[in-house]
C-alpha cells in the first residue's frame, strides 16, 4: 500500500484531530490515528469511545486500498520537525510496517492492526437535521462553553444544551453560579427537538469552525450527534438527561440599569481583583449617579484596591459583590464596545447584555452575587 501526501497538509490534519486522543485510554488501540485509503482518498479517524473525529486529506501516486492504524504521538512528533514537502507512504498490510521517505530520509516505524479499532456509531432513521452557518455555530459555543460546569452530580450542566424552535435556536450553558443565553433567529426547526452537547466536542467544534465557510449540518437522535464539516465529521455521545428550566431563572424585572463602557470595566477588574481574597475573588460595585466604583480587599494580606469608573446610572445608590473572576469571564464573551448591567438588589442576579445585539440574535448573561460583609 502507498501514498504521497503534502507534509504540512497532514500535519495540520493529524494536529486538529489529536485533541480527541484522551492522555490515558482503556483500549490501546485509542492511542493511534487510523488511516483508511480508499479509490484515492485517504481518512483519518481517531476516537476516545465517545467521540470519533475523522478527517480527509488528498493524496496521489497511490495504489491499493488498505487501512492500518499508528501510535498518534510518535507520528506527530515526527511530522512536527519537518518543512513542507512530499512524503511517501510504504505499508505493509500484512506485518504493518510503515516506511516514510521524505526529501533527505526516511522514518520506520511500526503500525497495527486496524480491525482493533471501535466503529463509530451510528444514528437513528428518526434523527433530526440542521442547517446552520459556521460562523453562527461557532459564535454560540464560543460564547457559551466558559459557563458549563464540572458537577459529576448533575452531568446535564457539563455541556451547551441546543433548544430548537420554530422561533430560532437556543445555546444556553450554566454552572449554577453564571448562565449565558445566546438565542440566533437565523436557524429555526419546525419541531420542537433539543440536545445538550458536551464540554470536549463543543471545544473541539470551537477550535475548527473559524476555518469553515458555508454551512455546517448538525444531525441528532437521542443519543448521538454528527457535525459534518468540510474536511472532517465529528460523532459524539450526547449528554442523556433534562436540561432545566432556564427561563425561569433569568430575572424579569431589574429596575437598576447600569451602561458601562466594557473595556474600560474588564481592565479595572483585572487590575482591582489582583487585591481580592485569593479563596473568594470578591469583588464590589458600588453604584451612583453616573460613577461605578469597583473595589476589593484581602483582609488576612492587608490589601486592598479601589478604581472608578464613569458610566450611565441615574437610580438608587446600590452595592452588589460578585465573584471577579466570573465576571472577567463573561465581559470577554461579550463583543459590544458597552455593556448594560440590570440589577434588582443585591441578592438577586445580576443581567448583563451587549447595548447593541449583534444582528438576528439576542445574547444574555447572568451572574449570581456574593454576599458583601459591610
């Protein structure tokens, strides 16, 4: 069996599909790409028993079909030392030895047996399909993946869960102290249907969709999904279980409106929560006309650090307390040069949404308060 493939081509490839590889697997055989070349097409699939990634890259000067597997890590850590050039594939099928020629030597190595990996799975006739732009895809897990959790208790909160409607779709994420809610009326399903994707096919999407054009098609059925993009398709287990209520969480009525200006708030944060509790992070707005004060203090160092800032609020005097790092995050999923922070009291959920929406979407995010000691 032979091939010749583009170096960079396949490095690139072999790159973007490793992050599948988990560092410790039950089955050996996980540990290593499977290549499959077939009339002229050579695939790549790697797996870690929930998600199989494969991708498809060109080749030439190939003859006979044939598949063999390879350990991931030695392969990539050769393909890395080597410039752009052709490299030629020599397999044999049989003792899966595996020579590779470049321009000034050559690599040996041994392959296995590519019947020892797991198939992929499949879906049901029943599974529901989507059109969806990349870029809309990619900007709602961007923006929602930082708030998914890591609760072996209620694993529904461990990914982004998917609402379709006939009014748009919905990708909401939440660890139960930030949420982020980020509705696009560019996709809309004629049935009511939902999925909740988890945390590492979600990074995984995030990290290939900026490099796609056109639109991605999703499918699912209650156990799986399928992201079929242009050079690689992604088969994973989908989180089983019922995503709550999230509507009924997001507060309706805050009569406290605060406009600020967004990087100017993220960079006294920055600077301010350096002084806060290293156990806590706490960190306090106090509110009053038109002037927001951000401070924090490390009582056990003797610390502490104050900043103001001009904003827009004509309201009552008020202090809330919020975990700084939570906040940083959401103000960095936030594109709009100003913000709109909608507060009640300083119990209750702050919202806080971009001042201009981007077009056909309507992006929220909430934070839970920490209760302040003065």
């Amino acid at each position: 069996m032979k091939f010749v493939v583009s170096s960079t081509a396949l490095s690139s490839h072999l790159q973007a599909s490793s992050r599948v590889i988990n560092s410790k697997n039950s089955l050996p055989i996980l540990d290593c790409f499977l290549f499959a070349l077939e009339d002229g097409t050579l695939s790549v699939t790697v797996s870690d028993g929930e998600i199989t990634m494969v991708t498809t890259i060109e080749v030439s000067d190939n003859d006979v079909n044939g598949r063999f597997a390879v350990v991931a890590k030695t392969l990539l850590d050769a393909l890395r030392e080597l410039p752009e050039q052709p490299l030629a594939f020599e397999v044999n099928t049989h003792t899966f030895e595996i020579t590779v020629r470049y321009q000034n030597g050559q690599y040996s190595l041994m392959g296995q047996n590519a019947d020892e990996f797991p198939q992929s799975a499949t879906l049901s006739d029943a599974a529901v399909r989507l059109d969806i732009r990349a870029d809309v895809l990619q900007e709602g897990i961007s923006r929602a993946v930082f708030a998914t959790a890591d609760d072996e208790l209620r694993p529904v909160m461990n990914g982004i869960y998917f609402d379709m409607g006939t009014d748009g779709l919905t990708m909401v994420a939440s660890d139960g102290h930030k949420l982020v809610r980020c509705k696009t009326f560019t996709v809309k399903s004629e049935e009511r249907a939902a999925f909740i994707l988890p945390k590492k096919p979600a990074n995984l999407l995030k990290a290939l969709l900026p490099k796609e054009t056109g639109n991605t098609l999703v499918e699912f059925d209650e156990r799986n999904a399928m992201f079929l993009l242009d050079n690689y398709r992604i088969v994973c287990r989908l989180i089983e279980g019922r995503y709550p209520n999230y509507n009924s969480v997001i507060p309706q009525d805050n009569p406290y409106k605060v406009t600020v200006d967004r990087q100017m708030m993220l960079g006294a944060l920055k600077r301010v929560s350096i002084f806060s509790s290293q156990s806590s992070s706490l960190i306090k707005l106090r509110l009053e006309e038109n002037l927001m004060v951000i401070s924090a203090q490390d009582i056990d160092f003797s610390t502490s650090a104050e900043e103001s800032l001009v904003c827009q609020y004509a309201e009552t005097p008020m202090s809330i307390g919020f975990k700084s790092t939570f906040l940083i995050d959401i103000l960095n999923n936030i594109a709009s040069n100003d913000v709109v922070i909608e507060l009640a009291d300083p119990s209750r959920a702050g919202v806080i949404i971009p001042l201009e929406q981007e077009r056909d979407e309507d992006l929220l995010m909430l934070l839970m308060p920490m209760m302040l000691n003065d």
